[in-house]
C-alpha cells in the first residue's frame, strides 16, 4: 500500500475511534471478528528468553502472577508459588532478581506459606515509594483440597487483606511493613498522579471493583472511590489504568462474561471519577492485560487476544494515542502444554507484566502456569 494511501487510512481509523469510545481496534489488514483472524500469519517480535523460576514438582508446581520493577539498577521479579494447585494452602510469593533479565538468581521468599494452612499469599506487584522497594501480596483464606481434588472456595475471603514487604538493608530479603488496606486485592501497583498521590485499582471480598487514592501521608492512608458498572451488567475485573497525553486516563477491563472482549473506562479528573465501562472491540481471551506507555511516547499493550480455552498467542499491540491500537504482533504463538497437569491449571502465556529498562522492553509471564518467564525485547525493534 502507497505510503499516502496508509497515513490517510490511519488517519481516517484514528477519526472514527475519537467519535467511537468502543472503538480501540484497528489494525490494517486484520478483521474486526477475531474468529476471522489468521494468527500464523502475524508479524512476530524478536526477543530473548529467559527463565526466571523452573516449577518444582511436589514444592512450588504452580507459578503465577508475575510482576517486574527496575529498582537499584537491578530487574527484580515477584510471583505466586503454590505445591500444586491454584489458590490453596501453601501459596506463597518468591522473588529473584537480575542485572540483566536474562540471568536470574535462585529465589527466595518474599513471604513464607502459612504454617497452619488457613491462608494464600497472592504477589500484587512490585511498588517504588519513596525510594523504597516493596513487595506487595494479597492474604486471602485459603482453598482445601480433599482427595487430591482441590474444593472450590471463595474469590475472595472475608479475611482479605492487602500486605506490603519491604526489601531489607542488605537487598537480600524482605521485613513485614504493615496491611496497606483492608478488604483489598489490587490489580497492579499504585500508580503516581501528578499530584503527588497514588492511585491503583482494587475489589474488594464481593468483588467490587474500586480505586484506591492516596498513599502518600502513610502505606496505609488510601480514600476509597466508587466505580460505575458496565451498561451491559457484564462482570469486569483486574483493571489496569494508564495516563493520556490529553492528561485523561484510560483504564481496560477483563470480561469475565463471555464477549471476549476488552472493556473501557476514561476518568477526566485525575481518577476520581470513571465514565461506565464500554465493551470496545478489541478481542481478548478473558485473561489480564496490561499497557504501558513506552518513553518515546507509544503505547505497548500486552494480551491473549485469541478466545479459547488456551491462552495463545501472547501478543503485543501498539498505539500513537493510547486510545486506538493500529499494530498488533505476536510474542509467543507455539503449542504449549503443562508438564504436570491439573484442573486448576490452564495451558498457555499468561498474566504479562511489561516494564522498560534501559534499551529493552521486558515482559513477565507464566507459562502453563508453572514456569515464570520472561522476554527482552530491543524497544527500537518494535
């Protein structure tokens, strides 16, 4: 396609999007429908891969919910780690950490699995405040198993509560520092405003969805603000938000109904207040999303676009605005298989994290939900 011919079809798309707030999706040469979509046929981001934690039969054989941070010139990375299944006694959260993101140390604990067995740790990201490096995880009760079966429990107990970890003097270690909110599992860490404050998503024991503002006079000083529901009555969970050049903010939301599609939110004041989200139409496999606005100014989101039982393929799609994606590639798209499978697990690259460091974008998954991984990808390549 003539280069003119490309910048006015753009522009064109681009338009329509700023009259559409459904609109998010609209990559040249890929149809609306995702049924339709020939995911073979993608463009492909080059990378490198590395892992971060092998799972352990018997020990740590479900992994999960990765996070990064860049902190003392260091890439550090939490998970969850649990013997076996999702969610049941003996969760916990481990951490290792990397010069480079290609070499990893051995893990360690960020918090221990509950001796008793009453209750799950579940890592919440990796939060920079003040200088100061924290750990965060969610303490909800935990799931039994009974004959090798794990019983269905409750997403989320009534004992939930949001707890941050502080890395220790020697960086080697973590110290407890406090509940930072009652009744809470976050989606992501809080975010700074320019106002000083932080906001991050939240729900609460019946699955609210909220935001939490504050955290600035103490870990634990947070105002509770109220989120409208989707028109449709869809279920929207794990929220992630992110700044508009206009100085709006965006926030995407996973449907855990069956549209298959990412939800959309806009906040003109500085998160206080959220129109109600809108289904856009760009396709997502009912898994956790999550966008990051790169230092040259481009938005990279990172999802499973495909619906299906398997979350493949991993893709990365890219916008100017923030509010349209107009390219979508693949990061990882071949068949994969847990080695040690159980009805808790699901097989696929899940749960990304991005982060930039330097001159490499770098993306945390697990896979299969067993083994923490992560990509290292040349920004000036994408």
């Amino acid at each position: 396609m003539p280069l003119l011919r490309l910048v006015l079809l753009l522009s064109s798309l681009l338009n329509l999007a700023a009259a559409d707030p459904a609109r998010m999706f609209a990559v040249p040469g890929l149809p609306a429908d995702p049924a339709r979509i020939d995911w073979a046929q993608l463009p492909v981001v080059r990378s490198e891969r590395a892992v971060v934690f092998r799972a352990r039969p018997g020990q740590a054989d479900y992994n999960m919910h990765g996070y990064l941070a860049r902190h003392g010139g260091r890439l550090w990375a939490v998970w969850s780690s649990g013997r076996e299944f999702e969610d049941t006694a003996g969760q916990q959260v481990r951490f290792a950490t990397s010069a480079d993101g290609l070499t990893w140390s051995e893990s360690g604990l960020v918090v221990a699995a509950d001796p008793d067995g009453d209750w799950r740790y579940i890592a919440r990201g990796l939060w920079v405040r003040n200088g100061e490096l924290l750990a965060l995880a969610a303490r909800d009760d935990a799931w039994t198993v009974v004959n090798g079966v794990r019983e269905k429990g409750k997403y989320f107990g009534p004992h939930l509560e949001l707890h941050a970890f502080r890395l220790n003097a020697a960086g080697d270690g973590w110290e407890p520092a406090g509940v930072v909110l009652d009744d809470t599992i976050n989606n992501y860490h809080p975010q700074q405003l320019p106002s000083g404050e932080w906001l991050m998503s939240r729900r609460d024991q019946h699955k609210t969805v909220t935001m939490a503002l504050g955290g600035v006079r103490a870990l634990d000083d947070w105002r509770i603000l109220p989120l409208a529901k989707a028109a449709d009555g869809h279920e929207m969970s794990e929220p992630c938000w992110w700044a508009l050049p206009d100085g709006r903010l965006a926030m995407l939301f996973r449907d855990n109904d069956t549209s298959f599609r990412l939800y959309r939110s806009f906040s003109q004041d500085q998160g206080r207040t959220w129109s109600p989200p809108v289904r856009t139409d760009f396709p997502d496999g009912r898994a956790k999303s999550n966008v990051l606005r790169l230092r040259d100014g481009r938005y990279a989101l990172v999802n499973n676009p495909q619906p299906g039982a398997a979350r493949i393929p991993l893709c990365l799609s890219l916008s100017d605005d923030g509010v349209v994606f107009t390219r979508m590639s693949v990061l990882l798209g071949e068949p994969t298989a847990a080695r040690t499978p159980n009805p808790s697990k699901r097989a696929g690259y899940q749960y990304p994290h991005l982060v930039e460091a330097g001159e490499h974008l770098f993306v945390i998954y697990a896979r299969n939900q067993e083994d923490i991984e992560l990509l290292r990808i040349r920004v000036a390549d994408l």
